[in-house]
C-alpha cells in the first residue's frame, strides 16, 4: 500500500474511532452522573469477567484470520472464504461450549465477584457470546482485506446503538430495568443487532461462506493469541477481584472499594486510553501492512512502518500527557464531579508511553506468525502486575494499579523489543523520539499548571481552556522547532496526492 493510502487508511479508522470513543467517553459521563462510582464498578466487574469468557473465540481468531488473509492475498492476489467459514466455525463451537456450561454451572460462578452485586449483571450478558464472535470474526476478515471503513463504522454503529438502548432502559421504558442491569442488557441487545447487521453487510459485499480449510490453518497460531487474551481478561477479572479485597483488607468498606475500582475502570482509564482511538487506528492499518511484508520477507520495510508508528504514538501520547499530568483533577471535576479519579489520571499519565510501545510491538511480532512468543513475554509482564496489586495496595492504595501496570508494559515492551531485534533485525531509532518527547511534555505541563493556578481561582472554566492550549502550544511549537514532526515531508506528500 502506497504512503498516502496508509495515511488514507488511518485517516478513515482515525475519524471513525475517534467519534466512536467521543460517544464513548461522554456516555461514562452520562453514567457517573446517572448511576454513581459504584452501580459503574459494579458493571466493570461483570463485564470483565464476561470478556474473560468472550476472549475465547473473540481475540485470537479473527487476528489470525486477519493476518491469514492478508498473506493471502499479497502472495496469490486472491480472496479465500474457506478460512472465513472456518473462523466463523471455530469461533462458534468455542463460545457455543462456553455458553452451555455457563448456563449449567451458573450457580457455582459467585467466586469470580468480588462484589456479589455484579453476578446477576453478568448472567444478563452471557447470551452476547455468540453475537460478539460472530462481530469479531466478520471484522477480522474485514480487517485483513483492509475495508477500514466497513471495519470502523459497524463500531460506531454498536456504541450508538448500546447508548441509546441504555439511556432508553434506565430512563424506565422497561418496568423492573434500572441501574447498572439497564447498561448490562443494553449491551446485549445492541451486540446481538450489530451482529446480524454485519453479516448483511459482509455479504453485501461479496463475501461467502465456503467449505471450510482445516481447522489447524486458524486453531493453531490462534491458541497463543487466545491464551494471551485470555490471560488478559483472567488478569483483568482477578485485579478486579483482587484490588477491592485487598483495599477492605487495609481499612477501605466493601462499598468504597468498589467505588474506588470504579474510579479507575469507569472514570481514568476511559481517559488513559483515549490516545488509542488514534493509535489502535494505526496498529490497525499496519497489521495487515506488516503481514503482507513479513510473508514476502521485506523486512526493511516492515521496520520502518514500525518504528515509524512508535514515534507517532508517542507524540500523540505526549499531546494528552500533558493535559493529565497538569489538569487531571479539573478535568475530571469537570466531567464526572469527582476529584479522586483525577487524582489517579495525573499519577498514571506516564503510563501512555510503555503501552504504546507494548501495543504497537504486540502487533508487529504477531503479524510474522510470532504469537507464541508475544503471549510468553505478555505473561512475564502481568506476572509481574498481579504480584504488585497483592503487595502494594497496603502502601499506596489504589495508585498500586497504576505502578503495577507500569512495570508490567515496561517488562512486556522490553522482552517485545529485543524479540524483533532478533527476528527482523528492529532498529531502536524509536528512542530519540521517546527522550525528546519526555523532554518536552514536562515543561509543557509545568506551564499548564502555571496558568491553571493563576487563573483559577477567577474564572475556573476559562482557566482550564487557556492552561490546555497554553501547554498543548508549547509542546507542538517544540515538537515542531525541532523537527521532530515532518511537517515538510507531510506538505510534500499533500501535493502529490492533489
């Protein structure tokens, strides 16, 4: 793919991503302020544990997939339904089996809550198993033949349907629906529809079940994917259980620790990963890239769309470090009326860095048929995370996510990096771009804080405009004074494509 189709791709992800998360992020508004810190930790918990079970047939399937039909096409210039049908039928009898004992066994789940609360909440969304592997496997083919828009917009779609299902159930159209249980069946009513409207549109565009392919093309490099998956979503669900009992263990109530996993899950981390509704978006388009160079052995170029995304994560990840770092706590004042959570984003800003890192070197190791060793080093590092949320709570209660998943995405972007050293021979150009970055963004925050603090005690509204565009100004102006961003490169590139 030419330079200004991949700059086209991202641009389409880029746009439809960004709006989904605005969507996104403005309904965690609407539900902090409808529902309160704890009905949302309450729906957190259930629903990691339900993508413990969804990652299954939902995660390492539709990846491999993606990249399967990616290779396809770049060595024989040719569709081939056969490993879609196959997906489809993998991912079917997988969450098929799930559902079943699921169903049988129910009684016997109430360990995985931390708070039992949360298990009716999950029993809601059990039936969205089957919708979510179907979504997943239609996107993972739409993925590998790089449709980016067909890809992006049935997103968007599932959030606008999953917001206004919400709003419409907790508002009382439903007699007995209220509370997180609204949110909870709103999600499986919207994941069933978008489903169905998914696979009308993959076969509006010609795509067509076929006898399938062996099933070890898929199962195979899929299992190292799942297992990471589901490692992750296990990690997720044991911090979620793990963190509430540990912060009751050192003086917390059931219900404030509940609240305060709320904080995190429901209120920072929405705003921590904002940065991947333009970051995912380029992962996304170099999967597919980055396969089709491993298949042919172009590894010169499979290195420099790596590195090349790395420094554009990282600044784009300076951009809102330094609005967090600053202005966490007015921020999150603003938006959700709670001063702890953004007490949280400003300690946990720096976190932005190593994921995108880890998130961008994860795909590059699993798109050369390396995902054996990307769930080894992803295990390493969560290791490492589980045993720091056991230990540290009692020192420094909940900002012990924060500095657990930092050592973990240090630990995991480390043993990823040295993994492509040895197998493409992976240059390390991305680190002057990460000092200077971390040169910049501290300065700039320093002045955001300056202004915030001057100004605030006046007109608190304007004070936080003016102290994000002073600092945000600041930075770009040395991103740009240093030429770190190719902004003639970029200018050249607009009039070819004019």
């Amino acid at each position: 793919m030419k330079k200004k189709k991949v700059l086209a791709s991202v641009a389409t992800v880029t746009v439809f991503g960004v709006f989904t998360r605005i969507l996104s992020f403005i309904f965690k508004i609407y539900l902090s302020r409808a529902l309160g810190a704890e009905a949302i930790g309450l729906y957190q918990i259930a629903i990691s544990v339900f993508y413990l079970f969804a990652s299954l047939s939902s995660s390492g399937i539709p990846l491999v997939l993606s990249r399967k039909t990616a290779e396809t096409e770049a060595l024989h210039g040719k569709n081939d339904y056969s490993l879609f049908t196959t997906a489809l039928l993998l991912g079917l009898i997988v969450s098929s089996v799930s559902l079943i004992i699921l169903s049988i066994f129910n009684k016997y789940l109430y360990f995985l809550f931390s708070d039992q609360g949360a298990y009716p909440l999950f029993l809601v969304m059990l039936p969205a198993l089957l919708s979510t592997t179907v979504y997943s496997v239609i996107r993972g083919w739409f993925w590998g033949k790089k449709e980016f828009t067909a890809f992006s917009a049935t997103e968007t779609v599932e959030e606008v349907l999953r917001i206004l299902f919400s709003v419409l159930f907790i508002s009382g159209l439903i007699a007995g629906i209220s509370g997180a249980y609204a949110v909870c069946l709103a999600f499986t009513v919207s994941d069933i529809i978008i489903a169905i409207v998914l696979f009308a549109v993959f076969l509006a565009k010609g795509g067509k079940p076929e006898k399938p392919a062996s099933f070890k093309k898929i199962f195979l490099p899929a299992l190292p994917v799942t297992a990471m998956r589901l490692f992750a979503s296990l990690i997720s669900t044991l911090v979620a259980i793990l963190l509430p009992l540990r912060l009751v263990d050192f003086g917390l109530s059931p219900s404030d620790a509940t609240a305060s996993f709320g904080r995190i899950a429901g209120m920072a981390n929405p705003l921590l990963f904002a940065p991947n509704a333009i970051i995912g978006s380029l992962a996304i388009v170099l999967v597919p890239e980055m396969s089709a160079n491993g298949a042919k052995k172009q590894f010169a170029t499979l290195n420099k769309h790596l590195n090349n995304g790395i420094n554009f994560a990282f600044l784009v990840s300076g951009l809102f470090m330094v609005l967090y770092l600053a202005l966490g706590e007015e921020i999150t004042t603003l938006l959700y009326d709670d001063v702890e959570s953004g007490k949280y984003l400003s300690f946990a800003a720096i976190l932005m860095l190593p994921m995108s890192l880890s998130q961008l070197t994860q795909s590059a190791l699993n798109s050369i048929g390396k995902e054996p060793l990307t769930f080894l080093n992803f295990v390493i590092g969560e290791l490492f995370l589980v045993a720091a949320i056991a230990i540290l709570p009692q020192f420094i209660g909940i900002y012990s996510v924060a500095v657990a998943s930092m050592l973990a995405l240090l630990i995991t972007s480390v043993l990823n990096v040295y993994a492509l050293r040895k197998y493409v021979n992976f240059s390390f150009g991305f680190l002057k771009y990460l000092a200077l970055v971390v040169l910049f963004l501290f300065p700039s925050a320093f002045l955001s804080e300056c202004i915030n603090d001057l100004l605030a005690p006046h007109v608190k509204i304007l004070a936080l405009i003016l102290a994000s565009a002073g600092g945000l100004i600041m930075y770009c102006g040395l991103c740009l004074g240093t030429e770190i961003v190719d902004i003639k490169g970029f200018i050249k590139l607009r009039k070819k494509s004019a």
